[in-house]
C-alpha cells in the first residue's frame, strides 16, 4: 500500500514541476526568475526540474516493480538539491533582498512548496541505506552549479542590472566573499544531506524498521 501511494506522490510531484515550469516558461511574475530557456539559469529552476525527473524516474521504475535503489539515491540528490534552493532563499536572499517578493507566482512552488514536499515524501518513504559516498553525491548539483556560474563571470565579466551574469548577487561583496558564498553553498548541500539521513535513522527508530 504505502509502495502504491509513492507511486501516487512521486508522479503528482512530476506533474507538478512541470506544469509550474510550463507557468514560467511561457511568462513569469515572479523575482529572481525568467521566462523561456532563460530561466534555465537559475538554480532553483534546475533543483526542481531536477527533483520532477528523479520523481518521474522513481515513478516508471517502480511502476515497473524493479529495484528502486538508484532511483532512491537519485531523489536523496535531488531532495537536497531543492532543500538548498529552499535554504539560500529563506536564510540568504529574502533577508537581503527584503522588499522583493520570494514566495510569489511560480516561485511560491519552487521555492517552498515543491521542496517542502519532496523532503516530506522522502523522509517519510525512502527505505534505501544511504551511504557516506551518497552523502558526498548531495554537494554535487550545487558545485557543478556554482563552478558554471562563476567560470561564466570570469569569461564574460559580471556585466550590470539587469544585464548581469552575476543575477544572485553572490559577488556584490567582492570575488573572496562570492568564493566563500559557492563554497559554503556546496558545504551546505553536504550538511543538508547528513541532517536528512539522520531524520531517516530518527525515523527508523520510533517505527522500529
């Protein structure tokens, strides 16, 4: 039963992602986001785009009745992925950028709703063992992320508002600070994915799995 109602979310998930990218694609409302392939920039677009795939993926295995494990350790990656995006907007941009709207349009989705969700349905269903090496894997979207973005600066120079290649700000105090930002964001990732493998164990011992 419970494998039939993950089956059920993870889908729904699916949909989900695609229908807000859809929303945005075809025209956005919202702040630190775009509309066509051009939102394709921002990292909270690629988390959730992300998460929606892992969640379809999980989805056809699972339909199919085969071994769910690659597909469970792709989802803890892109649960973590996500629960940056929804870490760096509520701890980092919002107080920064205080007078602009985070949770508004599309974002109120990627930003919140559909994080919150695929932490809730992984923490609650996930039974695959993660590992130390797939606790690494979590700081890998946003390293990779991270390195593109600022090679892109470094090639193509930080430009100004709204022509910017630096549209997160991260080097508004200087390349050191933007440094210890990307690194620090990456770290975060890694930190991110203990803490969910240690609400699983949590998990495991008030359930007795």
């Amino acid at each position: 039963m419970k494998q039939k109602i993950r089956i059920i979310i993870n889908l729904i998930l699916a949909i989900i992602v695609v229908l807000v990218w859809g929303y945005m694609f075809l025209g956005s409302d919202s702040f630190l986001s775009s509309s066509g392939f051009t939102s394709l920039k921002y990292f909270t677009v690629l988390s959730n785009i992300f998460a929606g795939v892992t969640s379809a993926l999980w989805t056809a295995i699972a339909i199919k009745g085969k071994d769910t494990k690659t597909a469970d350790i792709l989802k803890f990656v892109s649960t973590v992925a996500v629960m940056v995006t929804f870490s760096v907007v509520a701890f980092f941009l919002r107080p920064v950028y205080k007078d602009y709207p985070m949770y508004s349009g599309a974002n109120l989705w990627f930003h919140l709703l559909i994080p919150l969700a695929e932490l809730l349905e992984f923490v609650i269903f996930n039974k695959t063992k993660i590992g130390i090496k797939e606790r690494l894997f979590a700081g890998i979207p946003a390293f990779i992320y991270g390195s593109v973005y600022l090679l892109n600066i470094a090639i193509n120079g930080k430009g100004e508002w709204p022509d910017t290649n630096d549209w997160y700000g991260f080097l508004n105090w200087g390349l050191p600070v933007g440094m210890g930002i990307f690194f620090g964001i990456v770290l975060i990732s890694i930190l991110l994915g203990l803490l969910i493998v240690v609400i699983l164990k949590i998990r495991d011992k008030i359930t007795g799995a």
